[in-house]
C-alpha cells in the first residue's frame, strides 16, 4: 500500500514537472524545498499575528 502511494506520488510529480517543463527534480525542489517551508512560515506568522490581537 505504501509502495503504490509512493508511485502515485512520483507520477504526480512527473506530471507536474512534464506540464510546467521544469522536470521531475525542480518540481520535487520546487514544491517541497520553497513552496511547502513558504506556507508553513506564512502560516505562522499568521497565528503569531492573530494570537496578538486576541491577547
């Protein structure tokens, strides 16, 4: 089960990578190296800004 998820994935990410013409790799790099730490800093910030107004 895991193994076909991992496929899966990787077959998004050539879908991905074939659609933008960027390839597999820069997708991958793309996504999770500054797509997926971006939001997670966005989001955070969010929250900090959020907690702020209510404390």
């Amino acid at each position: 089960m895991i193994n076909e998820f991992f496929i899966f994935c990787v077959k998004v990410l050539e879908i991905i990578g074939d659609a933008t013409g960027m390839g597999y790799e820069l997708a991958n790099i793309v996504i999770f190296v500054i797509i997926q730490p971006g939001l997670i800093l966005l989001f955070f910030i969010l929250w900090r800004m959020e907690k702020k107004k209510k404390g």
